[in-house]
C-alpha cells in the first residue's frame, strides 16, 4: 500500500475487510455519490449443472470525483500491467447465462 494518497498520509489499518466480487452489476448516481453494486455468481441449484444468477455482495459509495479518481487510477493500473482496459479477458456474460 503507498505511503500516501493524494499527498494524504495513508494509516494501514490490518482489520480492513476484503471483498470478493465477479463483477460490478449496478451502478447509479445519487446525491452527488456514485454507487457501484458488486456481485458474485452463485449456482441456483446445490448440484451441477445449475443455472448461474448474481447476488449483490456489497456496495461502493463515493463521491464523484472520489469515483472519477478511481476509474483513471484503475485504467492506468491495468494499462501498466498488461492488460488492456477496453478488453474483457474471459468470463463475463458468457459465463452468466451458463
């Protein structure tokens, strides 16, 4: 994790929760907030083969230059590491409608 943000100082904190998610299924502007909806896939049925719906996981809210930071700061983060941001690598609707 940097040091800072922003020119921020940024205080690590070890009981910061992780968020798994399959994809971002929703997104609206409320309030001067964009608010991002993760989702994971889940198999309707316990046994395969079973048809894959979404559950909402968790929400993103932040405010919209907060948002608009991290949409550039994630481009260029794939962009540095190889992958292009523009192009899906696997998965996505495909593996939703299965």
């Amino acid at each position: 994790m940097a040091n800072t943000a922003g020119g921020v100082p940024v205080v690590s904190n070890p009981f910061v929760a992780d968020v798994f998610a399959d994809d971002a299924i929703a997104f609206d502007t409320v309030s001067g907030t964009v608010r991002i909806t993760l989702g994971t896939l889940k198999m309707a049925e316990p046994a395969a083969p079973s048809p894959m719906h979404y559950v909402a996981t968790s929400r993103l809210v932040m405010t919209v230059p907060g948002a608009q930071r991290l949409a550039i700061a994630l481009f260029d983060y794939l962009k540095k590491n190889g992958l292009d941001p523009a192009e899906v690598v696997g998965g996505g609707e495909e593996t939703a409608k299965n």
